[in-house]
C-alpha cells in the first residue's frame, strides 16, 4: 500500500479530529480570500468611477462626501452651488471640460441624474437601443436599470423626490426614456441620465409660482484639467477665492480605502490567528497520531519498511489536511463573496460577486501550503528516526 493510501486511511479513522482541523484552515483561508476579493472589486470598481475626472466642485462640506455623493453616487450631496458660478469656472483655461451634474430625485432606489451628454463620453457610455436625450423630460436609462427595472426605450418613468425609493412621487413630470445605455461597468449603469432642464423643471414647478426666478443651481461640476499644472493651483484657486469646494478624487478615494482598510486589518489578522491555531492544532494532532500509531510503525518497519517510507506516511497525511483545507477555504471565500454580494444587491446596486479570480488568491495559497507542509515537517521527522525495536520493546 502507497504512503497516500494509508494516510488516507489513518485520517479516515479519526473523522472528527480530522474535520476540525480542515475546517479551521479553511475558515481562516476563506476569510482572507472574501478580504481579497471585496477589497480588489472595491478598489477597481473605484478606480473605473473616478478615473474620468481630475476633480470634483460643489457645496462647501466633507471634501469625501462630496466625491461620493457626485463622482461614485453612493451619498447625499452636500449642496447646490450656483448654474451661473459653475459655468464661469468652467472658462478657466485650466480646465479642458467641465460637466454638471444636478442630482435631488431617484427611481426605483436609481438615482436620476441631470447633466450633458458629455457626462456620458466621460464613462465612454454608448446608446445600445435608442437615441440620447436631447429635449426636457427625456432620459437614457444604465444598464442596470434597463435589466432590473424592466425599462426599455420608450417607456414612461415617474421620479420620486430623494435619493432612496419612497419618496414622493412627481406623478405630473414623466420621463420619456428615449435610450438604453449599454454596460460600461461604471457608475452610469445605476444611473437614470436627463438634461440640466428636466430636473430644473420638475423642482421648479414643484417649488410653485415664483421659484424660476430664483438661480438655478445644479449639485456639482466634474472638472477635467487641461495641463498637469492645474492640479497645483486650480483646487486652491476654488477653496480659496469662490463659496465653491473643490475635491480631488484620487486624494479622497485614497482616504477612503484607508479608512476601510483599518478594519479589513482588523478581519485579516483574525483569519491569520485561526490559521495559526490551525497550524498548531495540526501539529499536536499528528504527533499524538503518531504516539498512537507508534506500534503500527514499527511493525511496518519490520515488514521492511524504510525510514524515508515512514517519513512519506506522516508527511502525507499533514500536506492532505492542508491541501484540503486550502480548496475547501477558496470555495468558501469564492461562496460567501457571491452570498453577500446578492443580500447587499437587493438594496444597493453596489456589490461583490464570488465568480472571479483574485491574482493574489495564488500567493495567499501557495503561502498556507508552505506553511503548512512545515507544520507537517517535526512529525514526519520523529516518524523517521524512531527506533522500532525500542517501539516493540516498549
């Protein structure tokens, strides 16, 4: 009989010992792999909102907040700044483009958004079926919501005021969806997009009688810098001398993947002290399988088995725990990223999703199996320089 077969036989003769310790690995493998892949989604899907644009104007408040709630759409903006003073930044001859965005009303939890049809060549966003708005009270509707919501192009849609669904609704300002946008894997996919005109439109007329004659305003300008040079003066320029803020994207992403990573840290240092304790556990368990098997061993020695023979046994078994611990804790990260990305789908359209691949998944596995196979190392060696007539004596 093989070294593997009999090791396979030892472990199957002690199943419960045998599923605690894969069980241990491959919860504290698993763990690290969930971390990898909702930290590597977040990152990428980050990078791909905020890659178009060099930054961010708007209301005066969190800089963050701003970033999210105009650029990612993930929160409430922190105000409106005037049509009249976004449009008179825009002729900096700093600045190459500049789109605004006004945002106060959603569909379905999608947000609407008013702007230009340059926001959507920001995203590289192309009509699938239809055509972009160009009249008030047309829209284009993501992807996303073309495939939840059930919108195709020439359908009706009533906003509701809020960013959140259950707001109240603007029964008597439609929109007529003229476009569906094709998938971009950006924020446009979650977005309902009309003209500056709608949205003025509907709050106006919501406002009552003598609301147009207040400024229009819209909720931010999504700048892009036409020389590098502009990225040293132009935020400062806007702080300093406007009632405007301006917030740079990659400087506040950044902080943000900060502020989440000191919890990741938290969660990766837990999965580390399981795998640790896996290890350990491990250990102890071969070498009381061994005290155990002390006598098998030396028969087989007498039977003509080899030192290197015993040494095979002992190793096989630990580096099967291990190898089976580490599968077993893939699938598990891979599962529990594809559960939680449907609970978090069902009321936000920002999610994870388990059917991907990680690069650094590979590492993460090659660095257990290696510390595993040392942790299979001091048994294996005993087993080897056991004595077998000292055994038998015994």
């Amino acid at each position: 009989m093989s070294p593997l077969r009999l090791a396979l036989a030892y472990l199957a003769a002690r199943p419960l010992a045998t599923a605690l310790h894969v069980l241990m690995l491959a919860i504290g493998v698993g763990t690290l792999v969930l971390l990898l892949l909702f930290t590597h989604q977040a990152e990428e899907r980050l990078a791909r909102d905020a890659r178009p644009v060099d930054l961010v104007v708007g209301a005066k408040g969190s800089p963050l907040q701003l970033i999210l709630s105009s650029l990612l759409q993930a929160d409430v903006p922190t105000g409106n700044i005037r049509h009249d003073a976004a449009l008179a930044l825009a002729s900096n001859p700093m600045i190459a483009q500049a789109v605004p965005v006004a945002m106060g009303d959603s569909y379905l939890g999608y947000r609407i958004v008013g702007t230009e049809p340059a926001y959507l060549g920001l995203y590289g966003a192309k009509v699938e079926r239809g055509r972009v708005f160009a009249a008030p009270m047309e829209a284009v509707v993501g992807a996303d919501v073309a495939r939840r919501a059930g919108i195709a192009d020439g359908a009706q849609l009533v906003g509701n005021h809020g960013l959140a669904a259950g707001g109240g609704a603007h029964g008597a300002h439609p929109y007529t969806v003229v476009g569906v946008l094709g998938r971009t894997g950006t924020v446009v996919d979650r977005l309902v997009v009309t003209s500056l005109e709608s949205v003025w439109e509907v709050h106006e007329d919501a406002a009552g009688a003598g609301a147009a004659a207040k400024p229009r305003e819209v909720t931010a300008l999504l700048v892009r810098y036409r020389t590098p040079l502009a990225a040293a003066t132009l935020p400062r320029q806007v702080n300093a001398t406007t009632m405007m803020q301006a917030a740079s994207p990659a400087a506040e992403l950044t902080r943000l993947m900060q502020l989440v990573g000191a919890g990741a840290d938290a969660v990766r240092v837990l999965a580390l002290v399981l795998m640790a304790s896996a290890a350990l556990s491990m250990l102890a368990g071969l070498s009381a399988a061994l005290q155990e098997r002390r006598h098998d061993l030396a028969l087989l020695r007498m039977l003509g088995a080899r030192p290197a023979t015993l040494f095979a046994l002992t190793a096989c078994e630990g580096v099967t725990l291990v190898v089976t611990g580490v599968i077993l804790g893939v699938a598990l990260g891979h599962g529990a990223a594809e559960a939680l990305g449907r609970w978090i789908a069902r009321s936000n359209a920002w999610s994870v999703t388990g059917f991907t691949w990680v690069p650094q998944e590979a590492f993460l596995a090659l660095a257990v199996l290696a510390a595993g196979a040392a942790t299979c190392l001091l048994p294996a060696i005993q087993a080897y320089r056991r004595d077998p007539a000292l055994l038998l004596k015994r």
